[in-house]
C-alpha cells in the first residue's frame, strides 16, 4: 500500500512493473492507495503525480513487492516536461 501524501491534494498513483511490462494505476482506500493481484518480489517503480496550485509535484520510488508494508512518497517540484519524460519512461521496451 502507498501512503497518500496529503489528503486535501489530489494525486495520481501508478505502480510499474518493468520485469512484465505492466502499469497499474493505484486505487484509492481511504489513506492508501493500493492495487489488486500482484506478484509478490516483482521490481516495480512507483510514480506519484499531482498539482498544486498550479505547480506539477512528481514522486518517484523503485522497491519490490512486499519490500515494505506501506511506502511513503517523497514529492519534489518538477516542470511538467519532467513529469512527462517519468510517465514517458513507463512506455519503454523493457
């Protein structure tokens, strides 16, 4: 489960799975976010996107499965291209 980072912002959560080339986009269960069905020890990258007050925030974490209970992300300010090239990434061959 990822923990939301602040529940007065709305924020986008997608967990990446390079080793099967999947995305998942994470749902929202009161203070987490977690997603279905998912191997267990498969790498993932988690990226966290939101805005606010009109400025694009972007979060990104690489673990595995089961590598912690909840993980925390740490947002950083980004220009949207930044945010762009992230989610960009996720699109590539593995």
């Amino acid at each position: 489960a990822i923990k939301e980072s602040d529940p007065e912002q709305d924020e986008q959560v997608f967990v990446v799975f390079e080793e099967i080339n999947s995305i998942l986009k994470a749902s929202k269960k009161g203070p987490l976010y977690t997603t279905q069905k998912v191997p267990l020890k498969a790498s993932i990258r988690i990226i966290g996107v939101k805005v606010v007050d009109g400025k694009a925030f972007l979060a990104e974490l690489e673990s595995f499965v089961g590598a912690q209970g909840e993980y925390k992300l740490e947002y950083r300010p980004c220009s949207l291209a930044e945010m762009a090239a992230a989610l960009e990434r996720t699109n590539r061959p593995g």
